[in-house]
C-alpha cells in the first residue's frame, strides 16, 4: 500500500518531471528516488509515469494520482499540525488572506467581530495578489480567501458577504469630470484601464455588461489586477476606469470619482476549502455569517 513517504516522493517527481531536479528537492539520491516510485507503481498496480531516458511524463492515471496526493498530504499535514497545536495548549490558528480592495470593505469588520468572539485562535492576516488566492487556498498557504467571485472552481466553495456600486475614476482635469453622472455613451473612445478577465471574471464582466446595456463597447488600452495600481494609472493620466465605490477611501491625488447611470454591483465574500480540517476555520465561517 502507497504511504505518505512514497506520495512526497512521486508529487515532487510530477511536479519537475526530472528524477534529479526532483532527488535534489527531496534531499535524495535518485536510485531511492527510482526505487521508491517503482515500489509505489507496484502497490496501486498502475503506471503513474511514462519514461525513457530523456523524457518523463504522467500518465492519465498519473495525473488523476496526483490531484488526489496533494489533497491527501495537505490533509495530513492539517492533522499533524492540529495534534501539535492540541498538544501546546493553543486552541488554533488561522490564515486569512485577502486582496487589498478588501481591506477597505469587508475585511475590518470580519476581523474585529472574529477575534472578539475568537480571542484564542491566533489569526494571520495576508495580503495576497487575486490571481494567487484560490491557488493559496488549495495548496493550504491559507485558510480562506476574501476575494472577488472566483467562478466555478472545483474544490473551492464562495459564499458572497458584501456588494457595493462601481463608479468612474477619472483624471481631476479630464473633460468628464465636472459631470454628476456618467454613462455608457459619454465613454466612448475612452482609454480604459481593467482588471484582466482571468484575474477577475466577475468584475470584467460586470463592466462590459455594463457598456452593453448603454449600446457601447469599452476601449481598453491597460490591463492590471490591483484595484490600487488602476487608481494608480489614472492618477498619471494614463486612461479612466469603473472600479468599485470604496476606492475613494485611497486618496490617491489628481484623481475624480464620478457615479454612473444604472451601476453595476460587484460582489465579493469569502473562498474556502470545504474539505479543510482547520477546527478554527468554521468558527471564522461562522462568525462571518457563512453557512450557518
């Protein structure tokens, strides 16, 4: 039978695809390297690696393996770490990470109402880039992530806590600026500056919606993922941008924020692992008013 020893060996050996990158990760030699992952091939009856001698790669069987030992060492190392925690006394920690747009929403009043009610679960706060959170959250780097709509991820449940308007920021001397009101229309030809679709699905798609319903299309000249870095550009009067309300609370000088006709909300909540074993992460889920 395959031990914990063996799936170590074998993720890291799938993870470089090279038996020497892989025996120098795992401080081995490469013939214990070899021995142990014939030995585990033997054991489940199946073959997890094709090779010959210049080339290593998975197999469809190999690959499914490999999903499911990462699971299971993320797991154990849990366990592992909850005994030792069990055995100091302490009661738990936890890993919060967090993109930096939720600092000024939801994340304040998520971390007050949890270490008042949670004083002893030492809690650790991470600002993370919203690309990375899900994968963070599977490789067990964190706990939960608060964080704009992932979409449909396997393995990754999201529960919404908080919505709130986009709005137009804009350069102080731009033509628009002394509008009350902006729509789709008066953004035509505008340079604009967006999140990428694969950093955030749910916050590109709210605004090309929003374009849409005025019979307009957006002219997006930049790209970048953080909420602060596109406040950032228009500041240098780079382009415009529809970013959420609470990124007025940045400060960010040279930069107008102006409401828009019918705004869009956006969404964003908290992601976790249903199958984490952290005893202190239901009672964040809980405090967060997260599946009861």
């Amino acid at each position: 039978m395959a031990d914990i020893r063996q799936m170590r060996y074998f993720v890291a050996l799938a993870e470089t695809l090279h038996f020497g990158r892989a025996a120098e990760r795992l401080h081995l030699t490469q013939p214990p390297l070899s021995r142990q992952i014939a030995a585990l091939e033997k054991s489940l009856g199946v073959r997890l690696l094709e090779r010959d001698t210049r080339h290593t790669k998975l197999t469809h069987a190999g690959q499914r393996f490999l999903e499911d030992a990462k699971a299971t060492l993320v797991s154990f190392d849990q366990a592992c770490q909850n005994a030792r925690l069990a055995e100091m006394g302490e009661l738990g920690e936890l890993k919060i990470g967090f993109m930096m747009h939720a600092a000024f929403t939801i994340l304040p009043r998520l971390t007050r109402r949890f270490i008042s009610t949670h004083p002893q679960v030492k809690l650790h706060l991470r600002e993370i880039i919203p690309s990375t959170l899900p994968d963070d959250i599977f490789s067990g780097h964190i706990d939960a992530g608060i964080m704009f709509p992932p979409g449909q991820i396997k393995g990754l449940a999201f529960q919404a806590l908080h919505h709130e308007r986009l709005c137009l920021a804009l350069p102080s001397g731009h033509r628009l600026a002394g509008r009350s009101r902006i729509n789709p229309t008066h953004l035509q030809g505008e340079a604009l500056i967006a999140t990428p679709e694969d950093v955030s699905p749910s916050l590109r798609g709210a605004i090309l919606d929003w374009f849409r319903s005025g019979g307009s299309s957006p002219t997006i000249r930049l790209e970048t993922q953080l909420q602060q870095t596109i406040v950032s550009l228009v500041a240098e009067e780079l382009g415009v941008a529809l970013v959420p309300e609470s990124m007025r609370k940045l400060g960010v000088a040279g930069v107008t924020f102006r409401p828009l006709d019918h705004a869009p909300k956006i969404e964003h909540g908290i992601a976790w692992r249903p199958s984490n074993l952290n005893p202190s992460l239901p009672l964040f889920l809980k405090s967060a008013e997260v599946g009861g």
